[in-house]
C-alpha cells in the first residue's frame, strides 16, 4: 500500500473489532456526497459466536452529556443506519464498492470485512459550537460517528469493551458560483455618500457570523468573526469610495464560546463553519443548526 496513505485504525478493548478507514472528512457536493467506507478486522475467538455490525449516525446535542434531561441537555438522533458485516450476508465483492478497500482487504487478510453507507439527501453537515475555555462536557453540536459492534442481535445493548466508535466529518463543499473559501480574505467595496449636514466619522466594517438553533429551541448567536475600525471620515456634502479587506479566521477566534465551527474531530484542527445550504423540499428544522455570514458597516454621524 502507498507510503503517502493515512490509514485511521481504532480497536476494541477485548481486541475482537478493529476499524480501517482512509478518510474521516466527506465532502458533501450539494447534488451527491461522498459514501463511507472502510474495513473491519476480527477476532473469531474473541467473537464467541456474536455478530458483528456497523452503524452510520448523525446526532443532534445540545447540551452536556451528564446533565439533566429537562429543557437543559438535548440529544436527538437524526439519522441511523446499521448493517450486518459478519456472518456475511452478501459476498465481499458485491461489498467492496473502493480501490482502498480491496487494497485492506487483501493487506490484512481472511478475517477483513467490508462496510459501505451512503448519505440520505437531507442530512446538515457537520457543525459545533465552539465551548469557552472553562466548558467541560458535550458541546451544541451536529455529530457524525461509525460504531462497530458485537452482539447477539443488532437491538441488543452494546457492549463497551467490543465496540469500536469513529468520529467522522460530513463538510461542505463550496458550488461554482462565487464564494469565499476558508482562509480567503473578505474584500468589501464601501460607498457612501453624505448629502446630510452631519460629518460622518470612525467606520468600522465587521464579518458577522449568525448560528440559528432550529431545533430543539430558537437560540440566536451573533460574533464577530473578523473586524477593522478605522478614522475614516466623510465630511457633510462629501463622498467617499473605498474598498477594505477583512480576516475571518478560527486562528484569530481562538476559545471564543458560541463559535459555530465546521465540527472538530479529536486532536485535528478545524475551521469557521461554513454556511448552510439547505436543499430543496428539506425541513430547515432537520438541520439542527444553520450557519450564514453578513457583512455589517458602522459609522458616527457627530452632532
């Protein structure tokens, strides 16, 4: 196999279930998103004779984890899909939909098993608000997870020792019609024209983020993502025309709380999240939450 791989491994703690995946961010490109796929890897002996299963899920929380239930901690499932890997129920060839599969699959042998899921049209992305540096806990959060388990049945209480649970991302993916990319400066062309007797002075231009909570409440957060104030003035029967370039970056919003960000796999880096695109015929409400961007002008009129 390629040097220049990233194999993502994570095993059980009775070693009966390890989990190979080449990716852990799939791209949603607005009319198709990128399917999941991986391997697993078992211990027959370990298996005592249970099945094993793998489930895709999308979760919605709002709130910790640990807290009461009554209108503080939230969790809603969104999506969830479970599939039988082994007994197999079909041969590994119908399964094996990628190159990277069949590449594991002969690498690590007899015992490796195929997984494969697609995502339903009206799933958000990935999202998070961004916890402030004394948050412990769950975050407000849409999360996406593959758990592979063993069980005697797929409804039966999962067991923590023989269960493997993966974060994964579902991003999105900016169309072709003009759009600003993480980490591209934010040019704004600024007009104004002062016909009033008042001089207008101190114009400041900010990048606002508004996170909507469309489910489960109707919290609103407004930050500023990125901000320049300056002197410039426009003195009565004046005009002025000038183009300024703003900065929205995570690294200049670092342990702001309520920051919507484009989900956060452990120990990875992550971004501001991107803004939501809601497809046609889809409740808003599904979303969990919506992400947009706005640019905002201020100024002083004295006297």
């Amino acid at each position: 196999m390629s040097p220049k791989h990233v194999i993502f491994k994570k095993v059980s703690r009775d070693k009966s279930v390890a989990v190979y995946m080449s990716k852990r961010d799939f791209v949603d490109h607005c009319d198709y998103v990128d399917p999941v796929d991986g391997v697993i890897v078992l211990d027959l002996v370990q298996l005592k004779g249970k099945k094993v299963y793998v489930m895709l899920s999308c979760t919605f929380r709002y709130g910790r984890q640990d807290m009461d239930v009554m209108g503080v901690a939230f969790k809603r499932d969104l999506f969830m899909v479970t599939r039988q890997v082994y007994p197999e129920l079909q041969d590994k060839e119908k399964l094996t939909h990628t190159k990277i599969q069949q590449k594991l699959l002969r690498k690590l042998g007899d015992q490796a098993f195929p997984f494969f899921f697609e995502f339903p049209d009206n799933l958000p992305c990935s999202v998070a608000l961004q916890p402030g540096p004394s948050d412990v806990g769950k975050k407000c959060a849409v999360e996406f997870e593959v758990k592979a388990f063993c069980a005697e049945n797929q409804d039966e209480k999962m067991d923590k020792q023989s269960s493997v649970r993966l974060s994964i991302r579902k991003i999105q993916f900016s169309p072709e019609t003009k759009t600003f990319y993480h980490g591209e400066p934010v040019g704004v062309n600024v007009e104004i024209t002062n016909s009033s007797s008042r001089n207008i002075k101190d114009i400041s231009l900010s990048v606002e983020q508004v996170t909507n909570i469309v489910l489960y409440s109707n919290d609103k957060y407004v930050k500023s993502v990125a901000k320049e104030e300056t002197r410039d003035s426009v003195p009565s029967g004046t005009s002025l025309k000038k183009e300024y370039t703003l900065y929205p970056l995570l690294a200049h919003n670092k342990d702001r709380r309520g920051l919507a960000l484009d989900g956060r796999l452990k120990h990875e880096d992550t971004n501001l999240a991107s803004s939501s695109i809601v497809k046609q015929e889809v409740l808003k409400e599904v979303q969990g939450m919506l992400v947009f961007y706005k640019i905002v002008v201020r100024m002083i009129a004295s006297g």
